[in-house]
C-alpha cells in the first residue's frame, strides 16, 4: 500500500466514525439484503427475479436486482421491498430494521422518508400505513438511541386527488414524528406545479416541503424550471438533486435568499449516469456561494459503495475536511425537525470531533 492509498483508507474510517446526520434517504432503498432474506424467510414467501431469473434465495440476488440499474426495471427494484411493506408487522419491522441499518452507520440523526401509496395493497388507510411506519421508526430510535424524524413522500405520477389525500393523512401527523412533505418518482412529464393543490394544503402548518427536482428532466432548461417553481410556487424549503444548479447564479441567489437546504447525493447521480463524475455537480462552488449543502446517500442499498460514509468520503476527497466540516453542520442546522435546542445540542456533538482538530 503506498503512502496515499493508506491516507484515503484512514480517512474512509474516520468519516466512518463521525457521528453524522442524513436528511435525504428513502425506506425502501436503504435496507440490509440480509434482513430483506430473512424476511422472505421468515413468511415462507417464493419470490422470483424478473425476466424468469429464478427465485431470490440469496442476499446476492437480492443486491443483483437492487443494483441492476438500467436492466430491471424502476419499479421491480424498490418493488421488492414495497411488496413486503404491506400489512401492520411489516410496515413496522421494516421500518425498525431501517433505523438499524441507518445508526450501523453513526448516524445519530435520521430524516427519512417512504411514500404510502405504495403501500396500500392489503387494504389499510394512508393514516394506518403512516402510523405504522412511525411505530417501526420509534422502536429502531429506541432501540439505537438515535433520532429519528419522518418526511412524506408523494410519488408524482400519481393524480391531484390522491396527493391531497396522501398531504391529508401527512397532516394529521404533523408535530407526532412527521415533519414534511416531499416530491419523488419520475420528473419528466411531471412538473412539480401538477402538485400545487396538494402542497398548498401545507402553506399554513409545521410541515416542511421538499422536492425531487431537476434531477432527471430531458433538458438542461426544464431542470431549472422545475427548480425555479419548487423555490417560487411550492415554497420549497429544500431541494434534492439540482443538477444543473450550478449553472445558473439566478436560481443559486433564490436559493440563497430563501435559506432553501440543497440534498445533494452524489453516488446516486453519478451511479444513474446524471453526472459523469461528482466534481460535475460543483458542490464546493456552491457551498462557497453560502447554498445550505447536504450529502446525502439516497438509496444506499441501491448502489455500489452507495453509504452516507461513502458519499462524504467522495466529496471530502474533493473538497477537503473544512468542506465536510461545514456540510455536516448543515445537515443538523437545515434539520426540518428539530428545534433550536436540539440542533445546539447535536452540533455540539458532532463538530469538535476528533478529525476536525486541525480544521
Ligand atoms: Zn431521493
């Protein structure tokens, strides 16, 4: 080993070792493959990879459709988990075993997030769905002894009707563990402004309002379009992804302005082919511009060397430890649900740690 890959291989552990927050992942991505097997077990269930590839008998297959980005398809990847969150245990446990997979990694404060209308099979309520995961989110908090807050996710495919009544339910949960909404799924053909209604009925409540956007659109002018209508139209307090961000100094200073907390996930951009490397994304010019810059892990089930810990070890390769220094402040200071208290308290655990001595 020469003297740099040593270097590399320290600093991998250390930010290993961090305590660290994430406030961009989703339920259904970022599980054990083991545990999902276990699961499957468990139930006695006969699941089959598409394509006639055989039965999921091996934590490996199941990492072989989590990872087969481009040859399975969207759906048949998260499917398999979505599938089994179906009924009140499940939803629990699931959620349970997500915190467990989330705090293995140091994370000491957990925003997450899953859309229940994916999760309506067996015949329960939005309300149920949600009520349950919650239940699941508590028992892996205490169980760990991390924090854990809820975002709901809307997938935008879905109609006008259904998203306000997916908001309804998220309403009614405000201030018990749900602390926004979120817009997720596919972009192209889905503006945010098709879920104004829906997320109007948050303008004047606790929830905070995040939005996929500008991620996957076919044109570098509709990704800031998309961006331009979260900040404008949907009052967005954060926004995932923006690839094209850095692009425009207009939609950098409305960021700004607003205060709006930029999710980035950079394995995730990078493992889709939105970017060719995460030096494309810019995000040291960005945080430069005073842009609130989180690193985020997205599905980290999802990807080779997809975790929290990976995509910071990425960009602190880039960008160097002030730079990690100052995003995992924001992941704590830009938190939609915590209080001031809270976050003076979290920050003062995770700032003068050990690797940060000399920053
Ligand atoms: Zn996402």
């Amino acid at each position: 080993m020469n003297i740099s890959e040593e270097k590399y291989m320290n600093l991998y552990h250390n930010i290993q070792r961090l305590k660290k927050a994430e406030c961009h992942v989703h339920i259904d991505g970022a599980l054990d493959a083991e545990d999902v097997l276990s699961i499957i077990h468990k139930k006695n269930l006969r699941l089959n990879l598409p394509y006639n590839e055989g039965l999921i008998d091996s934590s490996e297959k199941i990492k072989q459709l989590w990872r087969g980005w481009g040859y399975y398809k969207f759906l048949d990847q998260f499917g398999l988990v979505t599938g089994l969150m179906q009924s009140p245990e499940d939803l629990k446990t699931i959620a349970k075993n997500h915190v467990t997979y989330i705090a293995s990694q140091n994370i000491i404060y957990l925003e997450t997030r899953f859309a229940p209308q994916y999760h309506l099979k067996k015949g329960l309520s939005l309300n149920q769905v949600m009520g349950y995961v919650l239940e699941g989110l508590q028992e892996g908090a205490e169980k760990t002894g991390i924090t854990t807050n809820l975002i709901i996710s809307i997938g935008r495919e879905t109609d006008i009707e259904k998203s306000k009544k997916v908001v309804k339910a998220a309403l009614t949960y405000q201030d018990r563990g749900v602390v926004g909404i979120d817009l997720a799924c596919e972009e192209n053909n889905n503006p945010p402004e098709k879920h104004y209604d829906a997320f109007k009925m948050t303008f004047d409540s606790n929830l905070k309002r995040t939005l996929h956007s500008g991620e996957m659109c076919e044109t570098f002018e509709e990704n800031l379009k998309n961006i331009e209508t979260s900040i404008d139209l949907m009052r967005a307090d954060g926004i995932s992804h923006a690839i094209n961000l850095r692009n425009s100094e207009y939609h950098i200073q409305k960021m700004i302005e607003k205060g709006i907390r930029l999710e980035s996930n950079p394995i995730s951009n990078k493992t889709l082919k939105i970017i060719n490397d995460v030096h494309d994304l810019r995000l040291d010019y960005l945080l430069n511009k005073r842009i609130p810059v989180t690193v985020n892990s997205d599905d980290p089930s999802m990807w080779s060397n997809g975790s929290l810990t990976d995509n910071l070890y990425e960009v602190t390769k880039l960008y160097g430890l002030d730079f990690l220094k100052k995003v995992l402040g924001n992941q704590i200071k830009y938190a939609f649900g915590l209080n001031d208290k809270e976050k003076k308290y979290l920050l003062s655990e995770t700032e003068n740690q050990g690797l940060f001595k000399d920053v």
